[in-house]
C-alpha cells in the first residue's frame, strides 16, 4: 500500500515517540531507585518533621520572638529598682562663718523613693509584658509551622500530579504507538490520531507548568527553614503525615480558648490595662526624696569655743515629698486609662468571639475535606478506574472510540489528582487549626517524635 504523507509523518512521529516513551517509563523506575536511596541513606532529613525541627531552630522570625522574651525578662527584674541616687558637692567660695568655725565645703547624696504600690504595680506591667512576649514566640512558632506545614502538603500534591501525569502520558504514549501502527495499516483513523496527539501535548504542557510550581514550592519551603539549603535538593515528599485534630468542635474552641496566643495576649494586655488604672490613680500619691549633706568646717580662732567643739563637722539628714497639688491633671489621666481598659476588655471579647468562629469555621471545613478524600477514596477513584479498564477493553473490541477512552482516563486523571489535592487541603486546614491553638498540636508531635 502506498503511503500518504500523512502516514509517513505518523511513522516519523511513531518512531519520536518511541524513543520518548522509553524515557517517559524509566522515569517511575529511577525514581524508585532514588526514593530507596533518599530512604537508606538519610531521607529522614527531608521528613516533614524535619523541617519543622530546623525551622523551629533557625527561623529568624521565632528567633526574633525568643531575643524580645529574653529582654522583657530583664525588664521584669528592673521594675522595682530604686532610681540612681544623686551626689553633690560644693565649695564655699565666701566660708560661712559659724561659732564652731567657717564651713568650707559640703557634700551630700539624695535618693528618690516612688510611693511603695507604684513599684509593684510597675512591676506586674512589667510581668505581664513578659507573659505577653511569650505568648508572641508561641504564636511565631505557630505561624512558621502552619506555613512549613502548608508548602510541604502542596508540594506533595505537586508531586502526586506529576507522577500521575507521567504515568498518562506513558500510558497515551503506548496506545498512540498503537494507533500509529494501525493507521499505517489503515486500521485506524487519523481523527483518533490526532486527539490522542492533543491530549499528549495537553499533558506535557500540565507536566511543565507542575515542575515549575515545584520549584517555587520548594523556594518557599527553603525560605521557611532559613538554613543554608538548596531549594533544589529538596524532593517531592512520597507520603503525607497527618496532624491528629481534637474531634469536634466544642473540644476544640474549648482548647482555642484556653491555648489560643492571640486571645492570650488579648486577656493579658486587659489585665495591663487594668493596672494602669491602678497606676493613673497612684498619682495622686506624693513621692519622697531621703536626702543627706555632710558640711567640712575649719577650725575657729574664737578662744570661746572648746577644744572638742572647734571645726567639728555638722551632718545633716532630711526627707522631702511631692505635693500632688494639679489634681485636674491627675484626673484626667485617670479617665483615660479607664477609658482604655474598657477599650481592651471590648477588644479582647471580640477576640475571643473571633476565636470560636474560626474554630466553627475550620471544624466544618476540615469534616467537608474528611468527606470528600473519603469520597475519592472509596467511591469515585475505583469507579473511574473501572470505568477506564471498560472502556480500554471495549476500545479493543472495537465496541469503543478513541474519545470514550481518552474522556475515561481524562476522568481517571483528574480525579487522582483532585485526591491529591484534597489530601494537602487537608493537611493546611491542620495547620490552621493548629496555629490557632498556639502549636501545641505540632509541639507535641515533636516530642514524640524525639
């Protein structure tokens, strides 16, 4: 039979193809070889609780937060200290002339000493201040574990759509052998050809686009974990651990309350508030200043003054207080710092309303993803993988198109990949959930794990 050249580019196209279909399946083999590997000889390293150890470790934002704790807890113990007292010293440049002799010079030394409930009222800010730089390293930690946790559960999912695509396009590219094969003998259309070409060059255009999103997720997990480490060696993690969850919304916004950072922080900075009305009402309480002087006298030429008494030296001591005298002033300040605590209080309500509305809204979301891997699981996946064994059995008996098959395993595809994706959706909700109850959840995985 003589060939068109249609046929002949077929044939060239048959033998192209060949050639890549060869490479398209050694690729699951090599990568087998390399993930045995990556798991003999250290894949633990790339564990996703790995990288929340090393983030925990080098992120310069939980790194920030643990400096600015340590700082507050220093001036949680400089709260109470007495300001520095004050020394003087002086010359009479005209002596003073008293009975006992002239006075030369003087010196003298004054502390201030703050009315004794204004020191411990300081000092709680500054306890609660600490509390709250605490509760802002929980919520930091919280954030960068949320994050790492999101970026490696959509970098599985990247992973998995690649390997699925390439497992298609292997599998197209075998029956377009076919189908080329046939054509040559005019057992096949060119229409069937052609799509199957299409939907091959739709594929390796999905196959790009994943492996360059793979490399900005891989950036961005990088970024999270601050150390010295090539995005590229990175790989697309094989399995998805999954984050247990308190079952049910009521035990959750029941720890969220209790755990939460945010509301923490809300909670403490009303009890800062309150004292600062304490504060604004202390001013209406005078301050004190112990003072000393010590006054050097030579001795006198007056035959009337004793031996024992001539240039004795007089020393004196004496207290001074501040007279709380503006009272408007003072009254002022007081109304506002009310005004601010009833201003905290209504903020830290609504925080705390923000609070359980989220735990409801990621509770739901997080049953309505449950749902869905279970639909896939156990539902739509095995019936799109029947349906794909029917339709390549029936294309064989000639009972079947090439639309039907590529429409089947199209479905098959994306319904693979739709898993994948609600896999990692429901991982990042866990991360959300965990980073509203402060990291808890991913600490205490932690310390298992060790």
């Amino acid at each position: 039979m003589k060939l068109t050249g249609f046929t002949q580019y077929c044939n060239a196209e048959y033998s192209i193809r060949r050639r890549k279909i060869f490479q398209i399946s050694t690729v699951p083999f090599f990568l087998a070889v390399f993930g045995m590997a990556s798991s003999l000889y250290g894949d633990s390293h790339h564990s996703l609780e790995a990288y929340l150890l090393r983030a925990r470790d080098n992120n310069p934002g939980i790194a920030s937060a643990r400096s600015s704790a340590v700082a507050h807890e220093k001036e949680a113990r400089l709260a109470t200290a007495l300001p520095d007292p004050s020394v003087s010293a002086g010359y009479f440049i005209s002596p003073v002339e008293t009975r006992l002799g002239p006075q030369v010079a003087k010196i003298g030394a004054m502390q201030k000493i703050p009315w004794p409930g204004k020191l411990a009222a300081r000092r709680a800010v500054a306890e609660h201040s600490l509390e709250i730089a605490h509760q802002n390293v929980r919520m930091v930690e919280s954030e960068v574990f949320a994050g790492i946790r999101q970026e490696y559960a959509r970098l599985y999912a990247s992973g998995r759509a690649l390997h699925i695509t390439e497992e298609n396009l292997a599998l197209l590219g075998q029956m377009e052998s076919i189908l080329l094969e046939k054509y040559a003998t005019a057992s096949a259309d060119q229409l069937s050809v052609v799509k199957i070409q299409v939907e091959i060059a739709l594929l390796e255009d999905s196959r790009d686009k994943l492996a360059i999103r793979g490399r900005t997720l891989r950036a961005r997990l990088a970024a999270l974990l601050s150390t010295q480490i090539d995005p590229d060696s990175i790989p697309f993690p094989s399995t998805l651990p999954q984050l247990e969850i308190p079952a049910g919304p009521g035990r959750l916004q029941e720890k969220a309350l209790d755990a939460s950072p945010s509301l923490n922080i809300a909670n403490i900075q009303t009890r800062i508030s309150d004292v600062s009305v304490v504060l604004a009402k202390q001013r209406f309480a005078p301050d004190f200043t112990l003072m000393t002087d010590y006054l050097f006298t030579d001795e006198a030429n007056s035959p009337m003054v004793s031996s024992k008494d001539n240039g004795r030296d007089p020393w004196i001591a004496g207290i001074s207080m501040t007279i709380p005298l503006w009272a408007g002033a003072k009254t002022a300040a007081v109304r506002k710092a009310r005004a601010q605590n009833s201003m905290q209080e209504s903020t830290a309500g609504e925080k705390r309303n923000m609070v359980i509305e989220k735990c409801i809204s990621l509770a739901g979301e997080l049953d309505n993803v449950e749902k869905k891997i279970r639909l896939y699981d156990t539902m739509l996946i095995p019936k799109a993988r029947q349906a794909l064994a029917l339709v390549e059995e029936s294309y064989g008996n000639g009972r079947s198109t090439m639309l039907d098959f590529l429409d089947a395993q199209r479905s098959l595809l994306m319904l693979e990949t739709a898993y994948a994706e609600k896999e990692a959706a429901r991982e990042i909700i866990a991360g959300q959930i965990d980073s509203l109850l402060g990291g808890d959840l991913t600490r205490t995985m932690l310390k298992n794990g060790n």
